[in-house]
C-alpha cells in the first residue's frame, strides 16, 4: 500500500522531464525527512506528522518546478496552476456538453450531415475559445489588481492544496495488464476503421459488372463516415492517455460518456432509419424472398440493442474503473 510520501513524490517527480527525475527523488524525500523531524520537534503526533510535513510543503508541482527552475507564468507564477486546472476541467466537461447538445439539437430538428457537423464544430471550437478567454481574463484581473484570497492573505493557492488531491500511484501488476488492454484496444479499433475503408472496395457480393457491393451505405461517405472514422480515432488518443495517466478518473469517464453517445446515437438512428446497411447489399443476398424481410425487421433492432448495450456497458465500465481508482487512493491515504 503507498503512503502519503510516496504518491507526493511521485505527483512531483511525473511533472518534469523524465531525465531530471533521478536527481530530484532523492532531494525530495531527504527534503521530506528534515521537515518530518522539524514537525516532531514541534511535537506533532505520529499520526499526523506525514499529512502535516506534506502540508507544509505544499503543492507538489508547485514545488517540483522550483527545484527545476521551471518557470510557472502566464498568468503569474501565484495563480498559474489554479489557472490550468480550472480551466483543463472546464474544457473537459463544459465544450463535449455544449458541442453535442448543439450537434443533437440540429439533427432533431432535420439537419443534414453538413449542419451537424457545423453546429458541432462551431459550437466546440467557440465554447473552447471563449472558456479560455474569459477564465484567463479573470485570472489576470485578479492578480492585477491585487485581490487578496479569502483562507490565504499570502501567496499560497487559490484552491487550497491538500494532501487528499495527491494522485495515486500506478502499480507495476496494473500498469502491465493496462498495457495489454491498451494494445488490444488499438488492435481492434484499427481492424474496425480499417473494414469501414475495406467493404467500400471489397465484397463477397458483386453487381451484374463484377463490381463489389458495399456493406454500408456508399452514401455515408458524404459524410457520417468521417464522423465514425473520426471518432474512433479520438477513441484510440484517449485510450493512450487513460494509460499515461495511470488511471482512470471521473472525467474521464465523464468524457467516454460522450464518445459514446457521440457515435452510438447516430448510429442506432442510421440504423433504424435504413440509411446505414446498403439496400443493394440486401437485395444482391441470394433468396431474399419475405422470409428474408422479416427476419431482417426483426434483425435491425436486435442489432440496435446490442449496440446500445455495448456502449452502455463500456460507460459503466469506465465509471467503475474511476471509482475504484479513487477509492484504492483514499484507502492509500489512511
């Protein structure tokens, strides 16, 4: 089980280049031990010395760029992180939000392909703009103006780091198994795009010219292949970066919760619709007589379950995976 002192090291030691990491270890946790014999001097328990010692510390990346000499600005070194992560959480929840609602509004209200990409394009790359403009205004204005903070008159954070925010450590057994996960993931996310490019060409069903009947609707090339393409892309980039982080979070989650909706929704409908499955497929299938039309209406929202079900069991899967990444922290923390 980790302690307290290993997961700030190791917090501290992740923000700078991995060649610098071998001298800064050492000189942090010496670093750790004289402030934990200065806090027994001042009589502190056992039980609360470590969280007390990392308390006055502060801020492991904080703290990591000062011995590295790693200039935080931009907004000024007093605010820069609170800067940076308020507004990392705010592009992660707030632009997928915003985007999505504006790409679902237009196709409810019978878009084409070309309004929901715009809508969706627009919207993300406005809100984004916009998020980033105004948090850095305010932050700016703060530190120009001489704001004093509510809990800390001085220099310290405005979210007021503690000890409970330290990420937890990746384990050795885990972050192996995550590396085979990660390869199959890509493994099949490249096979799926690479058949997406594949039946366009190849077919065991020919026309009366010999030429390859698509599975898919050759007209989706127009458009909502892109989309699908595009998003199991972003799902490759995503997987990669669940595994440089470690773990998985509750944004996280929260942002393969929309990947998901993002090409499930579209998907299933495409389906239902009749616009996904190519009609000259079907009818090149030999012996397609009512038989063969019942089946497939009974077929197309099975398939449509499925699908759904898929998506949903991932989603779950991420949010549980976050849950117990959170709790095997808290529990480390004890």
């Amino acid at each position: 089980m980790s302690t307290l002192t290993d997961r700030y090291v190791w917090a501290a030691v992740r923000s700078i280049p991995e060649k610098q990491r071998g001298e800064l270890e050492p000189e942090l946790r010496g670093l750790i031990a004289d402030t934990t014999d200065a806090q027994r001097e001042k009589g502190v328990s056992d039980a609360d010395i470590e969280r007390a010692t990392l308390l006055e510390l502060g801020d492991p990346v904080r703290l990591a760029a000062g011995y590295t000499e790693r200039p935080l600005q931009l907004i000024g070194p007093r605010y820069y992180l609170d800067w940076l992560r308020l507004l990392k959480l705010l592009l992660v929840i707030v632009v997928p939000i915003a985007a999505l609602g504006a790409a679902l509004g237009r196709l409810l209200s019978g878009g084409d392909v070309g309004d929901v990409f715009g809508a969706l394009f627009v919207t993300a790359i406005g809100v984004a703009v916009h998020l980033s403009f105004w948090v850095t205004l305010v932050f700016a204005l703060v530190e120009r103006g001489g704001v004093q903070r509510i809990k800390t008159p001085g220099d310290g954070p405005l979210l007021e780091w503690t000890p409970d925010s330290l990420p937890q450590l990746p384990a050795p057994a885990a972050r192996r198994q995550s590396l085979v996960e990660l390869i199959l993931g890509l493994v099949f996310l490249a096979v799926f795009a690479g058949w997406f490019v594949w039946q366009q060409f190849n077919s065991f069903l020919t026309d009366a010219d010999g030429t390859p009947i698509p599975v898919l609707e050759p007209a989706l090339w127009s458009g909502w292949m892109y989309w699908f393409l595009g998003l199991i892309v972003l799902e490759g980039v995503f997987a990669v970066w669940v595994y440089q982080r470690g773990r998985m979070t509750m944004g996280l989650a929260t942002l393969n919760l929309f990947m998901n909706i993002a090409f499930t929704v579209p998907a299933v409908w495409l389906l239902l619709t009749g616009q996904l499955i190519n009609q000259e497929f079907l009818d090149a299938i030999p012996d397609t007589d009512a038989d063969f039309d019942t089946a497939m209406s009974y077929a197309l929202p099975v398939i449509a379950f499925i699908v759904i079900g898929v998506a949903v069991w991932d989603v779950i899967d991420g949010y549980i995976k976050a849950w117990r990444s959170r709790n095997v922290s808290d529990t480390a923390g004890e």
